[in-house]
C-alpha cells in the first residue's frame, strides 16, 4: 500500500535513555510515522535501509498490519522487500502488456 507521509519519528533509545536492543542483544531503530491514509494512528516499524532516508512529505510502499497487544490496537509496518517489489513491478507491467496487445488486435 501507498502511503504518504505526514510525520516521522526515529529512535535508537527507550524511555530510560538506553539503546534500544533485541533479544539476542543486537542494537536496532524503532520508527514510527503517521500518513495522509491514517490521520492521526502512529504506524510503528525498523529501521533499515530501505526507509532511513524517508521524510516528511515522501510517498512510500509499506505493508501494514493492525496487531493487538494488552487489549489495545496498534498499527506496524513493514517495508517492501526486492523481491516483493519486483514481484509487484512484474504484475503491473504485464497488466500493461495485455493492454498494449488488446489495443493492437
């Protein structure tokens, strides 16, 4: 889904001021953005690659998933992966593909 971003906040810390750590131990960015589609719900992720360079105003390709915690809604996101991406780039070509030939006949 196409979402256009309205705010972002990045993170590398909890309440406390400590780095914010998995598990197993390892260091990771909790990013949460709010868009045009969802008003005012925080949409919440990690940071990678793919969305450190989001801001403000950027139109952006994410999955996102309502998850329930403690009673209470929450919104995730995931951002595409190559596969996935090219996976949808491939169906809309073909779907422009079958218009080119169905105009030709």
């Amino acid at each position: 889904m196409k979402v256009k971003i309205t705010q972002i906040y990045r993170s590398d810390k909890d309440k406390n001021g400590n780095p914010l750590k998995t598990t197993d131990g390892r260091t990771y960015e909790r990013v949460a953005i709010k868009t045009a589609e969802y008003g005012d719900r925080w949409i919440s992720g990690f940071g990678n690659k793919r969305n450190k360079e989001w801001k403000v105003g950027d139109v952006v390709d994410v999955e996102i998933n309502e998850v329930v915690k403690d009673g209470q809604v929450y919104l995730n996101f995931e951002t595409m992966n190559k596969v996935d991406i090219l996976e949808e780039r491939i169906a809309e070509l073909e779907i422009e593909v079958k218009a080119l030939k169905d105009k030709c006949k």
